[in-house]
C-alpha cells in the first residue's frame, strides 16, 4: 500500500540516484552532519540586522513542534541520518521554556551527538549550569560590541550587562570554550572589533567575526555596505599580531587566527569569500520545516506529515530528499539573488 493510499501527504518520488541510507547527502556529493535547530523565532532583542524595532508576527502555538515531535525528529536525524552534531538555536533559545529538556533528550540519544547552542546570553547566568548538567557541551553567546551606548543602539535594548553576566555563567559552568559571535555595525563596527577582541583575550573567550548577510526581516541588507572579512582583517592586524593557526579548517565556516600568542579569532567571510562547497549543514525551524540552506527558497514540512501519521522511514526518506536538493551555494553574489521569504531569525542562524 502507497503512502497516497493511506491518506497519508504525498511525498516527493524517490529522486533518481539518491541513496536510501547512509549519510544526509546532496547532490553534490556533500554530507549533512551539523543540524541547525530553531526552537522559536521568538527574541527578546530587536538586532537591526535581524529584526524590525516592532518585532514580528510570531508564529501560531499550533504550527510550533509539540517537544515530543522535535525528539522524535532528532532520534530520527541523529539515528537513521547520521547527524553527530546539533546545535539549538532560534529567535532566542533561552525564551523557549523547554530548551533544558530538549537538551537532556538529545543527549539520550546514541551515538550521543554533539550538543551546542546560540544564544543572545540574556537570561544565561541563571540557566548555564542547568544546561551544563543537561548536556549541552558548547556555547556561542552573540555580543557584537562591549560599548553599552553602542550595544542599546545595535539591539534596541539596554541589555549589554546580562549579556556580560551570562558570558561568565557560561565560563563558570565549564562550557569551553566560549564562543563569542559578532556581526559588525557598519559605523561602529571596526573600532567595536578591536574592543571586542581585546575583551575576549582577556576573557578566554573566542571571538568570531561573521560578515552580516541578506537575512533581515526589513530586507535593508545592501551589497558594500556590511563591513567585509577584508575590512576587519587589515582593522585587526593594526592592533594585533596575526598569525594563520594551523589547524586544518575542515568544514568549519571560520578561518582561524592566532593573536600574539593570546588566543585565538575566527573570521567568517558568508558573503565575500563563502564555504558553500563545504557544507555539512541541514536545519529544521521551530514549525517542523527542514530546509537545506539558509537561503533556499524551498522548504520541506514534516510537521505536516509528522500530524499525518508518517512513519519513521517516510520522515527519513521526505529529509533525504529535501537535502537531495541543496544548491551548490547561496548566489548571494548572483545578479538574480533574491533574499529568501524567511528571516534569519524565523530560520535559525
Ligand atoms: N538569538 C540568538 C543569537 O542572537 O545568538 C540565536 C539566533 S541568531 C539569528 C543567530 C546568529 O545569527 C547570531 O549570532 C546573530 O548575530 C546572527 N545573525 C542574525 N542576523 C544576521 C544577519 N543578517 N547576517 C549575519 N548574521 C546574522
Ligand atoms: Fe534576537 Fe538573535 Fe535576531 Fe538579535 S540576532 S534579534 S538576539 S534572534
């Protein structure tokens, strides 16, 4: 009996060539190993290059993955798909209630994949070491400026010292290392990164400078305006000594600088220089949708088919091929590029 005949959502015909098992692959023969989980795109900052100042229509309760769906969907990601890394995500994960559960679930699972999180840190000094004992591994607290004038103009919000605090929750629960992420302010962003990295040696904690992308709600993102990874090198390098670590990169988006033998810095050239081509990223959003790419225009809804009763296997096979079909980049730098409908925040950074 056909899935069709079963009253069941029409699944896309296996794709010619696809595998049925083994690795998330494309048809590029790159593998998704790195799930990208967004559990709400609720925020309580309004970053201007993610958010309006108003926020946004929040999605309904209903079309939210129920906690049961989202680790039945991760069993399946983490056992049938051979995903060893997950990231929670969002909107802000902290607003999510039952981000400690998840966690704990997730770190049921075998072989147990490594479990991270991006954060806005507001919130995390009280929850760190809960999240610790449920186990997360790793964190990523964004923090584009440590000038409080410069951080309430950037997030519309007067939140720089939650932040600090739960940075240093973070480093007393033992989540190391800390990483720090920063998308740079196009007027203050360069002197904000020196800052920013001077902060961080002093800290332990890792900076990464991630070039901003055309992911905003407001669709204001303009081509030579954002502070290129070119930019911010040279910035740095007139303050620092910097030095390529040698570690090999892998699949990792950052290229790795040592800083006078202080640390490290990550800089992450999305736009100007991209890693497409090594890919190893699959996402799924608050609302049950995988998508291939943080700039696919195509989404795949196993929260419908999850509702309708699919088994494991037809979850399984409909993720397949959703990432069957990732493009080999994101065209940002295309002359037909077009943003896609979702912001980044509603997608999961
Ligand atoms: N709220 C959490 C946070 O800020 O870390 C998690 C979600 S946020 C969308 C994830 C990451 O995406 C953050 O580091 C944020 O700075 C980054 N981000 C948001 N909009 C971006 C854009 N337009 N370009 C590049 N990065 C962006
Ligand atoms: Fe919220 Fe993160 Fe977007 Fe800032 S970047 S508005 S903290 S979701």
């Amino acid at each position: 009996m056909t899935i069709t005949e079963l009253g069941l959502p029409s699944l896309k015909p296996l794709t010619p060539g696809m595998p049925t098992d083994g690795p998330l692959v494309d048809t590029f023969g790159r593998a998704a190993t790195d799930l990208r989980v967004s559990l709400t795109d609720r925020c309580n900052l309004r970053c201007t290059y993610c958010m309006p100042a108003e926020g946004l229509d929040w999605l309904p309760q209903e079309q939210l993955l129920r906690p049961e769906e989202l680790t039945r969907l991760l069993r399946i990601a983490v056992t049938r798909l051979g995903i060893t890394s997950v990231r929670f995500t969002g909107g802000e994960p902290l607003v999510a209630k039952h981000l400690e559960d998840v966690v704990a679930a997730t770190a049921t699972l075998r072989p147990r994949p490594e479990i991270t999180l991006t954060t806005n840190g507001i919130g995390l000094d009280k929850r760190a070491a809960k999240l610790k004992r449920a186990g997360l591994d790793r964190i990523n607290v964004s923090l584009d400026t440590v000038d409080a004038a410069h951080f309430a103009h950037i997030t519309r919000r007067d939140r720089l010292a939650d932040v600090l605090a739960g940075l240093r929750a973070a480093k007393d629960a033992g989540l190391s290392p800390v990483k720090v992420n920063a998308v740079l302010d196009p007027e203050t962003g360069l002197n904000d990164a020196v800052e920013l990295l001077q902060f961080c040696l002093e800290h332990g904690y890792q900076l990464r400078i991630i070039e901003q992308m055309p992911l905003d709600a407001g669709h204001q993102w303009q081509r030579g305006r954002a502070i290129s990874a070119d930019d911010v090198l040279a910035t740095l390098q007139q303050h620092f000594t910097l030095t390529p670590d040698p570690a090999p990169r892998g699949s990792a988006p950052a290229e790795l600088w040592q800083v006078d033998g202080r640390g490290t810095v990550g800089i992450i050239a999305s736009v100007s220089h991209n890693f497409c081509a090594a890919c190893d990223r699959t996402r799924l959003t608050a609302d049950g949708q995988i998508r291939n790419c943080l700039f696919a225009t195509e989404e795949t809804d196993l929260r419908r088919l999850l509702r309708s009763g699919a088994d494991d296997a037809a979850l399984e096979q409909a993720w397949r091929t959703a990432m069957w079909a990732k493009a080999a980049g994101h065209g940002i730098n295309d002359p037909d590029f077009v943003q896609p409908v979702r912001p980044m925040s509603a997608i999961g950074g």
